[in-house]
C-alpha cells in the first residue's frame, strides 16, 4: 500500500532522520572505543588524560560524520571561554579536506544557477579543483570572451539537507543531555550548540559569502595593502560563488617573490584592528591558509563564508576592555567580563577579581610593547571557566582575529607588536587618548 503524495516527504524524511541516528550511534560507540584507548595510553595526570582522550575521540566522530561535526569541532576548538585547553588543543588536528565530489554535480550545480550550459560561461573550466573541503570545492576556470582567470567556489550538491538533518539531531541530543547531566547547564550546551549549527549554515549559503565580500571591500576600499578578491557579480549564486582568481603565496614565500614582509605584517594587523575596532564586522576564519600575499606589500583576505558582527555596545566594550588591559586596571577588566557575561555562577567574586587583578597586574609589569593581546585574553578565558563565567561569544571570534595577527607578527617581524599597532584604533573608538606606551608599575 502507497502513502498520499503528501506524506511522501515526511516519510522520507522521517527515514533520513532514523538512518542518520542510527550512524551517529555506531560513530559514538567507535568513539568510546577511542577515549578508552587514548585514555589507557596517556601518561599525564586523570584530568589532561581525560581532556586529551576525550578531544581524540570527538575528532575521530567528527571525522567520521562529516561536514557538520567538522565544522562544528572547528568552532568549539576556539571556544577557550567553555572548553579546558588540552581537549581544544586536540580538536584543532579535525582538518577540512575532503575528497572533491564529481565534476556533473559541478557542471549541475552551474548550469541551474545561470541558465547556460558551462562551455557558453566558462571558455576553460578545471576539472580538477585547487580545493576541496566538507562545504564546497574551488575550481580555476577563464570566463568566455575576457579571457580573465577566475576562482569559482562549488556547493556540495548534498550538504543543505545534512546540515540541517544534523543540526536537528544534535539540538535534540544537547537538550536531552543538559536534563540527563545538569551540570552541562553552566556552559548552557545547548545554547553554544545552536550558536555553532548557525556558524555552520552561514558558510553553507555562498550569496551570504558574496555579501560579505561586498562589505569587506567597501571597508577597505583606497587601501592598496588590503585586498578580498573582486567578485564576478553576475555568476554569483547561493550555490556557485566567482571571483578573481588570487595568484598570491603563502607566508613562506615572501621573501623570494620580493614580498616586503615588514609591510604586509603591518597591513595585516592594521586590517584586523580596524575590523575589531571600527568596523564591528570581522572576519571569523583567519587561519594562515586563509591569507595571502603580493608583491610589493599587499595581505589578501580569502575565505569570507564565516564573519562576526559586533554592534556599537560589543565593539566599545572589547575597546573598553583592551584600554583597561594597558592601562592595568585589573578591577575594570573583571566587572566588563563578568557584567557582560551572557551566563555566570561564580560562588565568589572576590576570588574571580583577585585572579584578574593579578593576571592584569603582571602585564601591567611587562609593559605595553610585550603584550601578547590574544594569549592574555586566552588566560582570561581560563579563568572565566574555572570561575563558570560565560564569555560573549564575539569575545572569542575576536580573539581568533587577533591569534591571527599576531602570530603572523611573531613568525615574521617579531619586533612588531599588534599593541602597539591598536594604540590608534582604540583610541578612536573610545574616544580618548591612549599612552603610547604603558610604563611600569611604580615609574
């Protein structure tokens, strides 16, 4: 007996949802199967075995369930605020390079976005793409009749209906646990994973990605060291994404394509300061691969899919916070982070106060010119957690941004410092005047 044609898609669906389930299941019972090894064969103390096996095993399930659970893993592995170093540490080896998928679904996904069979847009299209990861794949091709080479981003043909298949899955499975364990209610799980489902859509839907861009460029524009690839407006769609195609080199190229390192270092922190501090809209996956460089001086910005919004409160507020860092106002620090804090049971203020004042205090000692921006905020963080303190998401993506610039200063002009570059852009988002250099206690 046939089911109505009606209820032909919530059959169907309802089977995606079963068999989806049930290969969650085996992929958390081979899990377990992980933490038990790795836990047997760490040699650390019960809790850096235990943090270090459980990241193992969340990478193996990532790895196994793909494109969400990638995601999702990357995401959280920046989430210093609700999860202990060791376990983030591990969840930082999940890599996303898949295997690309077949070049009629590429030829398919074109063809309906534009109306026209691909030779009529493309006088040259590769079939094997420079990359490939869980969301999308990149292709080089030459539009017909410019003869420009461009870069043109593919949609997994597949991916819209995992992603919320998976996305319904894991909410359901993160209620269930926070009434099950109600501890997991301090770091509110289910909240921090719908937080991550929706940074995962966002990248999935590649017209939001084009808006980005958009963006980014109009902030930049009349800078001549920055750069995001121009877009090919009329090939744009939520599924194919065509761009310039960027022929830069990594950072270990530099020097031997003439690149002035000094300069591009300094581009790339200027841009992430004005990002932050000016512009409230940031680019929320700078890694290395995501760079790169041209000659004489110019950092291009690549990747636009995942970006974070900071309203005006958010960006004087993180403003706020990195003067009081300079200046050594410890007190000031704790109150923004914990008046901000979107989730807190800290049983004693006093305690929390007194660990900020001295984290504080002790950069305070070093000097403006020695502060490492992102690694403080990291032990903020720690702080924050042992103390169950929830620190505003947009803390994080902000701390990821400036990881980013400094880690490109510390591998290759290590006498810049990002502190110093942010003198100026706090300065005008807080409107008052900042000290060039923050003198020691007692001088």
């Amino acid at each position: 007996m046939s089911l109505p044609a009606a209820e032909e898609p919530r059959a169907r669906h309802a089977l995606h949802v079963v068999l989806r389930s049930l290969q969650m299941v085996g992929a958390a019972l081979a899990a377990v199967a992980v933490f038990a090894r790795e836990w047997f064969r760490e040699g650390a103390s019960a809790r850096l075995r235990s943090e270090r096996a459980a990241g193992r095993a969340l990478v193996h399930l990532a790895a196994t369930l793909g494109a969400t659970f990638i995601k999702v893993g990357q995401i959280a592995s920046t989430r210093a605020d609700l999860l202990p170093e060791a376990f983030r540490l591990e969840l930082t080896a999940l890599q996303d390079r898949v295997p690309p998928f077949a070049f009629s679904d590429v030829r398919t996904a074109v063809e309906a976005s534009f109306g026209r069979r691909l030779e009529e847009v493309f006088e040259r299209f590769e079939v094997e793409p420079v990359a490939a990861a869980s969301v999308a794949q990149v292709h080089r091709a030459v539009l017909a009749g410019r003869h420009e080479p461009v870069a043109v981003k593919v949609r997994r043909p597949d991916i819209l209906e995992k992603v919320q298949l998976d996305r319904a899955i894991l909410l359901f499975v993160s209620r269930l646990l926070e009434r099950v364990v109600p501890s997991l209610r301090l770091i509110s799980l289910e909240e921090a994973m719908r937080e991550f489902c929706r940074a995962v859509e966002e990248q999935i839907h590649l017209s939001r990605e084009a808006e980005h861009n958009r963006r980014f460029r109009e902030n930049f524009e009349g800078d001549p060291d920055v750069w995001f690839p121009a877009l090919v407006d009329e090939l744009c769609s939520d599924s194919v994404l065509t761009m310039e195609f960027v022929e830069g080199v990594r950072e270990d190229e530099l020097e031997a394509r003439g690149v002035d390192v000094r300069r591009v270092v300094e581009a790339g922190m200027r841009a992430v300061c004005r990002m932050v501090f000016l512009h409230g809209f940031v680019h929320a996956d700078l890694h290395p691969g995501n760079l790169r460089f041209r000659a004489p001086h110019q950092i291009v910005f690549l990747d636009l899919g995942l970006v974070g919004t900071l309203v005006d409160v958010d960006r004087r507020t993180t403003a706020e916070l990195l003067f009081a860092f300079a200046t050594g106002d410890g007190r000031t620090v704790a109150r923004l982070f914990y008046e901000n804090a979107p989730h807190r049971a800290t049983p004693d203020y006093a305690a929390y106060e007194a660990e900020i004042v001295e984290l504080v205090g002790s950069v305070r000692l070093r000097g403006l010119a020695s502060l490492e921006i992102s690694l403080e905020i990291g032990r903020i963080f720690d702080i924050l957690r042992r103390h169950r303190i929830q620190a505003r998401s947009h803390m994080t993506m902000v701390n990821l941004a400036l990881l980013t610039a400094e880690g490109l200063g510390k591998r290759l002009a290590p006498d810049l410092s990002l502190a110093d570059e942010a003198i100026p852009y706090l300065t005008e988002a807080l409107g008052e005047a900042l000290p060039v250099r923050a003198a020691p206690h007692g001088v």
